[in-house]
C-alpha cells in the first residue's frame, strides 16, 4: 500500500510500507529514456474544437486516440460528466482530442 501526503508547496511526498517498496523499485527501474525511434513514433495529443454530432460523444470519440474509455473522457473534458448534467447539442462546439500533425 502506499499513499500520498501533501509536502511542502506543490510537492507531493509517496509514503510506503515495506511491502510496496518492491513493487515501486520494480517500478522505477522499468523507466527509462526515449529512443530515437520512440521520438519518431511519439504522436502528442492536442486538444481542438468540433460541432457535437448527431451520435453524441460516442462519435466523437471514435475519432480520437482514447481509446475505449475516449467518450466518458470528453464528456469530463466538457464537463458534460455528472448526472444531470446539460449534454451540448448536435452543432455546439466542443473540446476534443486528437493527434497532433
């Protein structure tokens, strides 16, 4: 288990029992720097503005790199997420995320 403690200012301190230090040592020693190639195929995301479409955020979403979870993240994006909350209609603007070119 390991759980996060506010440190000074923006700092954020990781505090663990002895049982997840492994676990977070495995970890960190899985990191490590970008090679040529992953540079060349790094793709960053962007986020733009489009009309809602007829099919919703579904749609929209299939034509983002989010993947399966890609519809629930732009309604978050667009705080369009809590129960009751107002859904944009077809034609209204909208963030969404895709590749930079």
């Amino acid at each position: 288990q390991a759980r996060v403690q506010p440190g000074a200012g923006a700092v954020l301190r990781v505090c663990t029992t002895a049982a997840a230090r492994p676990a977070l040592l495995a970890a960190e020693d899985s990191l490590r720097a970008l090679s040529a190639a992953d540079n060349a195929a790094a793709r960053p995301w962007v986020l733009r503005s489009a009309p809602m479409p007829a099919g919703g955020f579904e749609a929209l979403a299939r034509r983002t790199p989010l993947g399966e979870t890609g519809a629930a993240q732009l309604r978050l994006i667009n705080q369009a997420y809590a129960p009751g909350a107002a859904v944009p209609r077809v034609g209204q603007m909208v963030k969404v995320v895709d590749t930079a070119p």
